[in-house]
C-alpha cells in the first residue's frame, strides 16, 4: 500500500460558548411575556445557554412554556424568569430556529440563530490520472500549518481517526528518530502552512481506490483541527502504443544528468543507454538497437534463473524517472526508451536523444597520504588535497604491478582488472580520513592514490608501499573486551583483537551458560537463520578486526558475559579456543507508568466467516477468529500483543517473568491496532501485552487467560459487516498482514545484538 506524505495542518476559530441575555436596556418586544431580545446569535460548538425573561401580568397557576420545532435545540430547565436550553454543534451553513413561548393565553417568540461552521482547513481534489492526483488547500487562517497523506481507501476504512493519528504521530517520531533530530525539528521542516493550490502528487498505482487527508498540527505535535478527507480513484493506464518519451541530458564534465518524462504515465517502460560503438554493432538503427538490448538483458537474467517476469519487474519504470550516469570520456552515448510488455517485447516506437561526453583535463590537484597503524588486515590512512576533484586511493598487491615502469601501465591494468565500477568505489573527494580493511596477512601492498574520472587518469600516481604484519597463532590472539553504557536492556560492546588477521563469533551469552550451549546455539542460527549457507553466515556474523557494537533486548538485574569463538571464513569450523570477558550484570528494571490491556469483545466462527465471505476468507477456515485491540493509559510510544498457547502458571509473573514474556513480544508481538487473531477451538490461551515509553522502558505486562468454544462463538454476519465495511477490510488484512496466529508458549530468547557485514574485500571507512 502506498503511503505518500505531504505537509498539512489547522488551526479551529475561538468559538462562542455562552451566550446571555440579562435585564437592561430597551426592551424590544412586550406583550405578556416580555423578552429582552427578538433574537439570539450563538456559536457554533454544542453549549448550554439561557436568556431571561419576564411576566408582565403573572396568574397564580400558570407556568411558561417553551417549544421549539428544530432538532437541534433541546429546553432544558424554565425558571422564574430564566430559560435554559441546549444547542447541537452545527457542522454545516448557518440556521435558524424558533422558541415559540407560551404563557397562558399571551404569545410570544425568540429566535435563535447558530453561526455557521468555518472549516479551518478545505480540502478539493481537483484531478486525478493512472499515476497521479492534483488537490488544492484553503486555510481560514493563512498562519495555519497542517499535514497530511495519501493513502489506499481500503487501508484508510480500517481505522478509527485515533487510531490514524497515532499512527502518524508513530511514523513522524520514527522518522525523527532515525535522522537524530527532535519531534519538533523534524516536522517544523515538512509541516505547510496556509492555502495551495494544485499539489501534485505521484507514484500512485492505477485503477485504484485512495484517500487524501489532511489536519492541523503543530511543530510540537499538536493536533488543531479534526480529520479533513477526500476520496479518489486512479485511471486505467493509457493503452495505446503511440507512447512517446521526452529525454533530455545535461553533462557535466563526466556526469549525464538524463530526465525521461512519458507522454503518458502510468504505461511501463523500459530505458537505457549504450555507447555509440555498441549502437553500430547493432547495425546502426534505434529500433534494432533496442530489441538486441532487450535480448541480451533476458540472457543476462535468466543466467542467474531470474524468470522473464521478474526481468520486466526489474526493469521497468511507470513515471518519470531522473538518474545521473558517469559517462568515459571522448564517448557518444544514446539513451532510449520505449513501451514494452510483461514478455519484455517492445509496443511503441523508441523515443532517444544522443549526447557525448568530452576529453577530461587534467587536474592540478596535489594528492598527499600519510599511513599508519599497519596490522594483518588493515591500516589507517590520512590524504589531503589542494582542491575537490575526485581521485582513487587504492591497495593493490605491490607484485602485481611490480615490472610496470609507468603510470599509464598501472593504470590501464587497474582498469582492465579491476574495471570502472571498483574504481568509482574508492572514489573520493577533498581530506578524508579512515581505515582500509579486509587486507591479506604478511603481504606487501602499493597504496595507490591518484586522480580519476571518466576512466581517464588526470594525475600522477601516488605510491606508497606497506606490509601487513604477519598473522600469529590464533590461540596467541588476545582480546580487550569492553562493556560501558550498561543499562536495563541495552549496553555498547568494543572488542580489541592484537591480531587483526583472525575472523571470529562474537556475541552476549548469559554469564551461566557453558561452552557447550553457547556452540549449540551458534550451530542453531546457522541452520535455522541462515538455513545451512555458510558464506551468508559468515558475511553476517563473523568479525574481523574491531568491533563497536550495540547490544540490546537484555534481561534487568541479569549477569552476561561476552563471548568470541575464532572461526574459518570459509567453512562451519571453530578453529580456536572460545574466550570470556566484558562480564556485566544490568541494571534493575525501570517500568513505565503505563496500563495495557488488551482484549475482544467478540470472536467468530472462520467456518461461517468463509462462507460468507470466501473470496477473502479462505485463511480463516476451521479457526476461531478473534479480533483483538488494545487500550492504553499514558503516554507511549509503542506496543506489542499477541496471544500465547497456555499452560499451567502462564499468567503468574513468579513463574513466567515479565521479562520472558517481553523478550518473546519483541520479536511475535503485534504492533499495530486491531489485528485479527487465529486460534484454535476449545484450546486455552493467553493475551500478553506490554506498552513503551519514549525512552523504551516497558509497562508491566497485561495477561489474561481465555478459552475458546464454538457456543460463545458470535454472529459471523456482524464480523463481515463491522469489521470487514463494504468490500471487506479483510483484503486489506490479507495485504498488510494484520493477521496474525495464537504463538507457541513462550521460551527463554537471546539478546540482539547489532548486526554487522564483514565484507571480503577491501572497504574504505571513511
């Protein structure tokens, strides 16, 4: 589902209250019943007014009485000489409406009028096509800020206009958290403010069902209006051939900067370029062009099994799309695009646009490096430069260039080699300052730098050579363990190897377990995570060299310790002695002050559910269906539930700990609000729920037991109608996964550790 975000917000008017009318002044109707106004003019939220009045003649017996013809007044109380009466908030134009008073034979009336509701914020879809909508704002207030999305209709219709907020209020915090930056920082840089006029926004899908809305916000998070929407739907995409495709370029020095705009959106193309050689190979016509790249792509992907839908998949755009290409230098290239089809077959005629880039001066920059802190894999590396044009800084094996004499030799054999793509790589800019790793043990290496763009060589080389220590006994290996920022459930790790040229496990293991379970364990996320494939193993959990990690999913007041297992890189094979250290204890619990709970009011038969509803439903067949949500007090910032197979003392936290349950909802738990549950008859289960604050602390955790029987099974009619709306919510939890299974009883878990990729090659940490 696609979830565009765009700026919106909203500030709502002072609105009138109360309004009075006392004794003073020229009475300005009088009969009987004397009133002090003809008419009264009140606001437009819901309020409770009074007005005063009087009897000129009163008679022993009679009351006043007051009616009034229109709905949205009530009469509340009559007094002596007060009258009291409600008024409905009024969400639409201006009204008015009659207090017809009687007092005995004597007549009189007061008329009521309520202001009209001012939307703070207006919103019109204007137009829509295959791809895109075009919507306009009008703010009352042109200082009002606001904001707002794009989502599926389907996805909009299962939520509550709480629940959308919180969700979008999850998704802003997220992202704010993610750039290093404040709540406050973050959306003072995407909130808008006041009246636009022909937002456009693409990407969307075509043939489909969206909602645009939109609210006030603040920079600090705070919601100022309610819940402004519009429905839209997507057009068909264009069918027609006659597609036509606008490139342009700019080039700049090396870089083209290529822009494809379709006629027509919506519609799947392909693009590419090739150079002006490969265009004469394929006998010099566009459309002969085209086709052989199309054939050689389909070979190319099918030599590593990928299926020609996937090919299309890979390989096409819908909208305008913009990418920049590092061209050769002294080379024409042509960029082409054209319509084609889920078989990869070209439709339209090919739309292309010819450009060259040019011969590449050479630079003046001056390249300085200074090295040091050479170990068996790595060393570190200083460079300073007189000015921004790029260059390679570059190890190589110092034998592999040993007889070449000049710098057009080593560079022409970097090229062929290595080829353009390892040199772009390594590209860099200006000062830098980092570590090369991945290096082999006991060999000389010439440390190149030299200026490089376009494949052409703009400087002189830089050469300095080195040699990595040699690697020692891997048992001789020490390791300076480090454990700081302890806290409840997180800690950071360094580990210092003395030799660099070793690869091992590293991981946190409670401080009891032995050598013999932590290996079990090791040997389980091989075959489990990693199903057996020892070079992913390898490329995720292995290390080389230092290590800076987090570690986090800690049980409080428990003692860990860190362990390191040297390992081959190559082959499931512990080829050292495991080493302990880093041991730390956490610290005790902190718990948020937040309530969870979490619960039904009703479950339903996936039998009749099905039947009602097979198109969508077939998931649900022979299970209970249980649509669970949840309620929290206080402030938070996440949640997780699920529900839990039971057994004997689930529900005493003296035998399953808060903690165990915790660790077991990080990884199970729903996060999302409702879910829909599936479960078995007649068995018991258990709903576990737990709450965080903004800084991760958890909530206690909320329990309760429940059995599940056929009898107490309600009405699979209201589930489709409530729960599924119109065309059924139920697609959109097939789509989004918002169902989810009864879990197997929680089991002690392991921390999560920061995962890393030890790379085979040289990297540059820059």
């Amino acid at each position: 589902m696609k979830r565009l975000f765009f700026g919106v917000a909203t500030v709502v008017a002072a609105l009138v209250s109360l309004c009075s009318c006392e004794r003073g002044g020229e009475t300005v109707k009088e009969s009987g019943i004397i009133l002090y106004n003809s008419e009264i003019e009140v606001g437009v939220d819901a309020a409770t007014l009074r007005f005063n009045y009087d009897i000129k003649n009163r008679i022993e017996g009679v009351n006043l009485e007051v009616s009034c013809a229109e709905e949205w007044i009530t009469i509340d109380k009559i007094g002596e000489t007060v009258v009291q009466y409600l008024v409905d908030e009024n969400s639409g134009a201006e009204r008015v409406a009659t207090l017809n008073l009687t007092y005995g034979s004597e007549k009189n009336s007061l008329k009521i009028r309520q202001q009209g509701y001012v939307a703070p914020l207006a919103l019109t879809v204007e137009t829509a096509d295959a791809t895109s909508v075009t919507f306009s704002v009008a703010a009352h207030d042109e200082e009002t800020t606001w904001i707002g999305q794009i989502v599926g209709k389907e996805w909009f219709e299962g939520f509550t206009t709480e629940e959308l907020l919180y969700e979008d209020m999850r998704y802003y915090n997220g992202v704010a958290n993610e750039m290093g930056i404040t709540l406050e920082e973050y959306l003072s840089s995407v909130l808008s403010r006041g009246s636009h006029s022909g937002i456009r926004m693409s990407g969307l899908d075509p043939e489909t069902d969206y909602v645009v809305y939109i609210y006030g916000l603040t920079a600090k998070g705070e919601v100022t209006s309610r819940l402004f929407h519009a429905e839209f739907s997507t057009e068909a995409p264009y069918e027609g051939n006659d597609v036509t495709y606008d490139i342009n370029v700019e080039v700049n020095r090396a870089i083209a900067k290529i822009s494809i705009q379709p006629s027509h959106e919506g519609v799947a193309y392909f693009n590419n370029l090739i150079t002006r050689e490969d265009f004469e190979a394929y006998g010099g016509d566009i459309n002969k062009a085209a086709d052989g790249v199309i054939q050689k792509i389909i070979e190319d992907y099918a030599a590593w099994d990928y299926t020609l839908a996937e090919t299309f998949e890979y390989n096409t755009d819908y909208l305008a799309t913009e990418y920049e290409f590092e061209a050769m230098a002294n080379t024409e290239y042509v960029a082409f695009a054209f319509k084609w089809n889920e078989k990869c077959e070209r439709l339209s005629e090919v739309s292309y646009k010819w450009f060259e880039v040019g011969e590449i001066a050479p630079s003046e920059n001056v390249i300085t490096m200074e090295i040091s802190n050479v170990t068996q894999s790595t060393f570190d590396i200083v460079t300073t430069t007189t000015n921004l044009d790029p260059y390679v800084i570059f190890p190589i094996p110092a034998m592999d260039i040993a007889k070449m004499r000049t710098d057009d030799a080593i560079f022409e054999y970097i090229l062929n080699t290595y080829g353009t793509s390892s040199l772009v790589y390594y590209q860099c800019e200006g000062d830098v300052e980092g570590t090369f790793s991945g290096l082999e043990a006991g060999t000389e290496y010439a440390v190149l730098a030299f200026g490089y763009e376009a494949g052409t060589l703009t400087t002189a080389i830089v050469r300095e050579n080195i040699t990595t220590a040699e690697a020692g006994d891997v048992d001789a290996c020490v390791y300076t363990i480090e454990v700081s920022d302890i806290g409840d459930r997180e800690a950071q790790v360094s580990i210092r190897p003395s030799d660099f040229s070793i690869y091992y496990y590293w991981n946190v293991f409670e401080a009891s377990m032995t050598e013999e379970e932590i290996k079990n364990y090791i040997l389980s996320t091989y075959n489990s995570a990693y199903y057996g494939d020892y070079w992913e193993f390898s490329y995720y959990e292995l290390a080389q060299g230092n290590v800076e990690s987090s570690i986090s999913q800690l049980k409080p007041s428990t003692d860990y310790k860190i362990v390191v297992i040297p390992m081959n890189p190559n082959t499931f094979e512990y080829v050292g002695t495991m080493r302990e250290g880093g041991y730390f204890t956490t610290e005790e619990a902190i718990i948020a002050d937040i309530t969870i709970t979490a619960g039904f009011d009703a479950y339903y038969d996936g039998d009749e559910v099905y039947e009602l509803e097979p198109q969508y439903c077939s998931s649900w067949k022979g299970w209970v269906v249980v649509p669970m949500s949840v309620n929290i007090e206080g402030e938070f910032a996440g949640y997780l539930y699920t529900m839990f197979s039971y057994v004997e003392g689930l529900e005493n936290p003296e035998i399953y700990s808060d903690n165990l349950l915790i660790d077991n909802l990080y990884n199970v738990g729903a996060y999302w609000s409702p879910a829909y549950f599936r479960g078995e008859w007649d068995k018991t289960v258990m709903i576990a729920a737990v709450a965080f604050d903004y800084d991760g602390n958890p909530s206690p955790v909320y329990r309760s037991v429940h059995t599940f029987t056929r009898d107490g099974a309600s009405d699979a009619q209201e589930f489709v109608d409530y729960y599924m709306g119109t065309i059924t919510t139920s697609s959109a939890v097939v789509k989004h996964n918002l169902d989810a299974a009864v879990l197997s009883t929680p089991e002690s878990s392991y921390p999560r550790r920061e995962m890393t990729k030890q790379q085979r090659s040289i990297i540059f940490v820059r």
